[in-house]
C-alpha cells in the first residue's frame, strides 16, 4: 500500500507527495490497514492535520475508514472514495496482435493494465495501421491475429467512446494534478455520453455501455457531497454548475433534494469556519483590552500598586466578554450574489485554464471562504496518484522534473 498526502501550500500550490510504502500482509483487514495508515501519520507527526482520505472501493477499506474516522481528532471530515471506470473490449486480441506485430521504423503502443487510457492510445494507433496487418498477414504465416473488417468496425466505436474516458483521465490524473474543482464536469460528461449510447442500434456497443453505465450508476449513484462542494468554489460555475449537472445526473425526483443537501453542507462547512475565524478574532481581542488596562512603566502611576482603572476601561471589558467580535456577513451569500466569473470581468484572464487557486489566494474581498477554499480544493477526488506509483507504463519526464534531473 502507498500513502500519499496532498495539501496547499504557503504560496498556494497543490503539492503531493509519498509518505509511505506499507507492507499489509493477508487477510488485510480494515483494522491492520487502518492501523499502517495511522501508523504512518504519526511517523510524520501529521495525525492532527488529516482532513479527508481517498481510497479505492474495497469493503475492507470501508472499515479502515470506520476505525481512523474514530481515531482522528478532527471527526468531522468529508470522506471520498476514488473510483475506477472499468470497460469491456477486445484488449487481449489487440495486445497480441502488437506483440506479434513489429513495424522497421513505426512502433505499435502496448496495452498497460495499470493505465486506465492505455487501451484507447493502443487501439486508436492500430487503427492508423489498419491496412498494414493484411500485408503482413500476407507475408508472416505465423500471423494468425489479423483482425477482420468487422473487428476494425467493433475498435471505431470503442474509439469513440473511450475517448471521453481518455480525455477525463487527462484531466483528472494529469502530471500536475489539478484541483477537484474540475472534476465534476468531466463525469457529467461521461454520464451523457453513457445515455446517448445505452440504446444504440449496435447490439455491441449498446452490450458494453449497458454494463459501463450500471459500474457508473454504482459508484456515482449516490450524492457525492465532496465533488459539488469543490466545483461551487470554483468562480466560473458556483450554483450554476449544480443545476445544470443534476438534472442530467439523477432522476427528476432526486434532483431538488441533492441540490438542496449540497447546499447546506457547503453553508454547514462554511459556519464551522466561521467559528473558527470568530474564536481567533476573540482571542486578539480580548489580549488588547487586558494589556491596555495596566498603565505602562513609563507612566507616572507605574509604581504605584494600585491599578487606576476608568470606566471606559470596563465598558470595553464587557462588550469583549458580550460581543467580541462584530457580525460577519455570510460570505458565502456575497460569493454567489456577485455571479460568475467571465472573460468579460477581466481581459487578462484565461477563463477556460483557469487556476482556481491561484483565484482564491489573489482575491481580497473575502476574509474566510479562501481558507475554506484552500483546505477543500487540495483534496484529490481519486487514488490516482497512489496507483501511477505503480506503473508499468512508461515514465514521462515533463517539465516539472526536467529541470531538477538536468542538475544531477
């Protein structure tokens, strides 16, 4: 097992790194893997700062996060699942037909199984070498993989599904790993895509989407609280986002009630930072006024034993103690009255790549929803990261690590 921890930083940058490489030896039950988690916590001494955690779909890990749910301070913490879409396809034929099959100076793309868009970049190249496997036929006579038409037609349509597939994957583990504010829209996508296939007039497309649609209904089926949250804080969609995603997401019956349980988890989350950001303005308030009752030693008084104390002195005492701080407009009531943000507000702006954090740490008009923003953006929606530790595909140097290598 790999743990992984992702945060925000001081300079509001999403940073991930591995904490950990576990050993859990059979049976693996949820109590051991709880254990190894937590275990790893407190070697990093982070066990107070854990705010969410992302497992795959596993019963065991669903106990796991019984047991730490229990174990850690902060008991109020939202828990996503990482979830894994599963296809159907012809992949072991294809992937023996690239084994089999070498080009002098063009290579074949082999099929990883720890990659979820592996088979999509294998099938989408043989295609551009459709007509190169009949004339090898033609030449090797132990070449007995050559697909026919039919099979060439059957490895278009999966194309044109897996695509979206492929291009969320892009998105969602990417080697920058961007917040999960952008994570909503691409399932939203999956799913019309889904919907537009289960009845199609192809009896194989229309078989493997029933099945990819009845994993989907599965793992999203269910109100997931953490995802909505993150793409509201997210200033190009806020509310908006959720009308339009939900209606295509859930049942007529179901939608008001969701938008209605989103909404008041994120206004429930918002007043718990609220206290928060109250209790610190209560506490400086309340060291100004004590040291502001004792006259300083440079006063004439200072020697005296006896504390001269006016009566304005004492009025401040007692609204410190009644009202120590004055009301806080809801924030979150501003955030959504000031609408969406568009191109229009600002030229400058790159609406469609835009950096939600970077947003939230530059703007000025709100004193308690970036922190709230910072913490709840930084959790990743998917195990992931976790899983391209362990990779057999093909390590991609980018520019992120370029740079560090090139001083070695």
């Amino acid at each position: 097992m790999v743990v992984t921890g992702h945060w925000i930083d001081s300079n509001w940058r999403l940073q991930k790194r591995v904490l950990n490489f576990v050993h859990v030896p059979p049976p693996r039950r949820g109590i051991q893997i709880a254990d190894a988690i937590f275990k790893c916590l407190t070697d990093w001494g982070i066990e107070s700062k854990i705010y969410t955690i992302s497992v795959d779909n596993a019963s065991n890990n669903d106990s796991a996060l019984r047991c730490l749910k229990d174990t850690f301070s902060r008991n109020k913490c939202l828990l996503a699942k990482g979830k894994l879409f599963h296809t159907d396809g012809r992949r072991l034929q294809f992937a023996e037909i690239v084994r089999q099959l070498q080009l002098p100076e063009k290579m074949l793309i082999y099929d990883c199984k720890t990659r979820w868009n592996s088979t999509y970049e294998m099938l989408t190249c043989a295609l551009k070498f459709q007509d190169v496997f009949p004339r090898y036929r033609d030449r090797e006579p132990n070449y007995d993989f050559c697909p026919t038409t039919e099979d060439w037609e059957k490895v278009s349509k999966v194309c044109d599904i897996l695509k979206a597939f492929w291009t969320a994957t892009h998105v969602i583990s990417g080697s920058d790993y961007p917040t999960a504010n952008l994570y909503l829209n691409e399932v939203c996508r999956i799913k019309l895509l889904l919907d537009s296939k289960v009845d199609d007039e192809d009896d194989f497309v229309r078989s493997m989407v029933q099945k990819m649609k009845l994993k989907f209904d599965k793992y999203w089926g269910e109100c997931n609280l953490l995802m909505f949250i993150t793409a509201i804080l997210d200033p190009r969609c806020k509310m908006r986002v959720i009308n339009y995603c939900f209606p295509l997401l859930y049942p007529p019956h179901e939608v008001q009630s969701n938008i209605g349980k989103v909404r008041q988890a994120l206004y429930d989350l918002y007043d718990e930072y609220v206290e928060i950001h109250v209790s610190g303005q209560s506490g400086s308030s309340s060291q100004l006024l004590i040291g502001s009752d004792h006259p300083t030693k440079s006063s004439s008084s200072a020697s005296s034993s006896v504390s001269h104390v006016s009566g304005m002195s004492e009025f401040l005492t007692h609204i410190a103690t009644v009202e120590s701080v004055q009301p806080i407009k809801n924030e979150l009531d501003t955030y959504f009255e000031d609408g969406l943000l568009t191109a229009a507000d600002d030229s400058t702006i790159d609406i469609v790549n835009l950096d939600a954090l970077k947003w939230w740490k530059d703007t000025t008009k709100y004193k308690i929803l970036p922190k709230m923003a910072a913490d709840i953006l930084a959790i990743p929606i998917s195990t992931v990261a976790s899983e391209a530790t362990f990779s057999a595909g093909t390590r991609v140097i980018d520019s992120t690590v370029l740079p560090w290598l090139q001083k070695l």
